[in-house]
C-alpha cells in the first residue's frame, strides 16, 4: 500500500474513531441521564445550553458514519474492480449488521429475550442502506447522482405526508410497527434519508478517489464539498422556508442561536445532513494531517467498540441501581451534564485496551473472513 493510499485510510478510520467516541457522550446521556430526556428536534426553552451542546455533537455520528460508508464501498470496489465482488460484500454486511441490531444490540438496550419490543435504531438504518445500495451501485453514474441529490435534498417535501403503513414508518415516518400482541417495532431512524446519504459517500468516492486525482486536487474538492455544504446551510436556513422546522427569534441571543442550530434528526433533515456533512468533510481533511493512533484504533473495529461500550453501559446502570436505587423517579442517573462527559471519557480510556487488542487481533488475522464484519 503506498503512503498516500496508507494515510487516507487511516484518516478514513480516524474520523470514524473520532465520532464513535462522541458517539460514547450520547449513549452515557441516553444512560444516567436519561431523566432529561430530549425530543427530536430539541424544545430550546427546555433544554440547558450544555445539554443542547452535547446533543449537537452527537449529531455529527450518523450522518459522518454512514457517509464514510458509502466512500468505503467505493473504494473497496475500486482496489478490487469487482462490482459483483463489492455488491456481495454490501449485501453480506448489510443483512449482518440488521442481524446485530435485532439480537444483540437491542437487547443491550432492553435487556429482554425474547424481547417484547426491538428498536430499530442506527445499525438497522445502516444495514438496510448497505442493502439499498448494492442494489444501486450498477446505476450509470449520473442516475446514481441524481437519485442520491434528489434524496438528500427532496425528502423534506414528504414530511407532511403521514399515514399508517409500516413500509412508510420503514422509510420516512418514525412509528410503531405492531407485529403481534406482544410484541411490536420502533423505527427509530427512518431510512430513505440514509439511502440518500450512503449513495451520495459512494459518488463523491468515485469522483474524489478516481485515477489520475493527486491529493491536493483530491483535497480541494473534499474541502471545497465541505465548505459549499455548509454555505448552503447556512444560506438556506437563514431563508427558513424548506429544509427543517423554521428557526425561531427567542428571548435571548443564544436561545436564537441555540433555535438556528435545533436541527431534526429522526429522520435527518436536508439542513442536518448539509451541516453535519460538511463538518465531517473538514474533520476528514484535518486527520488527513494530524494522525492521532487511538482515533485509528478505534475507528479500525467500529463495530466490536459498538457492541463491547453498549453492554458495558448496560452493566454499569445495573451496578448503579442495585447500589445506589432509583434516583430520579423511575430511573438512576447523575445531575449535571459534565458527569457525563467524565463517564464518557473514563469509559473510552478503560475500553482502550480491550479495542486495541481487537484491533492487533483482526489486522493479524485477515484470513478469518468474519472479523472484517468488525
């Protein structure tokens, strides 16, 4: 592998490390915080500022991760030039991924098997991407870009569209899928936005990592991507007609600014998507400069990070409410938000070791073919 190749993958893994671990804050605030729960978007007369703060930069993982994802299938297609190969893996990964999320990361969330109700949450929505776009990657590459623009920037026009149908609670509207008596759905994150998203990683690989491209042009056009989608965020959200809820001017300067930056999630909106992936975009540019080891590390295993955090958290609630009881009403949880910035950081410190083991594990053992999955 040359060194130019070498460093973009290991920026590629550092960003991805990078999100995973804010990833950590949100899923301590979703733990021993979760007596301030936060609705989508956020009531900013509600929230405290260091609350509000802490939720945004946890908006940065979804859209950056799966992102990333659809460049790395470009790449994995370019080093192999396989289309079948690179459709198989999407394939392969995607039904595995929705596997996890059915089995073993909603049971990390409830804690019941057979489980009475499954969250369909981001590793679903990431899964059924992959599926979606293995099936789109045989496009020409101008249906691709049309589609994945037409998606990004038009799903908006369906918000006010709602009726019950679980294929429409599948792709655009969060509900309740009622399987059976006892047992029922949630699709947390809508996936046609996400379809979009992943197909538009996959074309911007294809025109930033074509041959012929030498890494400062390849640059300018990540940096000049990034800085055009946060301009157009920011002209668009100062219009305030189409792209999310209409911003609000609030009693105070930063309520204002806290109501501009309140942006939907569930599913991501244009403006959300705009922002968080332009920021991204920078982020990738200055890991390409900056190689930090632990954000490589980590990003190298995504998933066993994934799994291992969540069932530690899981562990540590369980610990905490047999010792110290229900402290909030019906749940445990600290009283500030910086205790969960320090159990954040304490966590990903204490995980360290066990990732890096995993990490040397799987680079040594690429012959195992299920380790790629993590």
């Amino acid at each position: 592998m040359s060194v130019q190749n070498s460093q973009r993958l290991h920026a590629i893994d550092a960003l991805r490390g990078f999100v995973m671990l804010i990833m950590m804050v949100d899923h301590v605030r979703e733990t021993f915080f979760l007596h301030q729960q936060v609705p989508d978007p956020m009531v900013v007369s509600e929230t405290e500022p260091s609350l509000f703060v802490s939720r945004l930069l946890a908006h940065l993982c979804a859209p950056v991760f799966v992102l990333l994802t659809g460049l790395s299938a470009y790449l994995y297609q370019n080093k192999n030039n396989n289309l079948k190969m690179t459709r198989e893996f999407l394939l392969k990964r995607g039904f595995f991924l929705i596997f996890l999320e059915l089995i073993v990361v909603n049971f990390a969330w409830t804690g019941q098997f057979p489980p009475q109700v499954v969250y369909l949450q981001v590793i679903w929505a990431i899964g059924l991407s992959m599926i979606s776009l293995a099936l789109l990657i045989g496009l020409p590459k101008m249906w691709q870009w049309i589609l994945a623009l037409t998606i990004v920037f038009g799903h908006n026009l369906l918000d006010g569209i709602h009726f019950d149908s679980a294929l429409w609670n599948i792709l655009h509207d969060r509900g309740w899928i009622q399987v059976s008596e006892h047992f029922k759905m949630r699709t947390s994150y809508p996936v046609l936005p996400w379809i979009g998203v992943i197909l538009l990683g996959y074309c911007l690989g294809s025109a930033w990592f074509k041959e012929g491209i030498s890494v400062a042009q390849r640059n300018r056009k990540i940096l000049y991507t990034a800085l055009g989608a946060i301009g157009l965020f920011f002209v668009l959200r100062f219009i305030n007609i189409y792209g999310d809820h209409a911003w609000q001017v609030m009693p105070t300067a930063l309520q204002t600014v806290m109501s501009f930056f309140n942006l939907t999630k569930y599913p991501p909106s244009l403006f959300f998507i705009l922002w968080n992936g332009g920021i991204g975009l920078l982020l990738l540019l200055l890991l390409q400069r900056f190689e930090f080891k632990p954000l490589v590390i980590f990003g190298s295993v995504p998933m066993f990070y994934y799994i291992l955090h969540l069932y530690v958290l899981k562990a540590l609630y369980l610990i905490a409410v047999q010792l110290f009881g229900l402290n909030h009403g019906a749940y445990f949880g600290v009283d500030h938000v910086y205790s969960v910035w320090l159990i954040a950081i304490f966590l990903c410190l204490a995980l360290y070791p066990a990732v890096a083991w995993f990490s040397k594990y799987k680079h040594q053992n690429k012959h195992i073919k299920m380790l790629k999955y993590f």
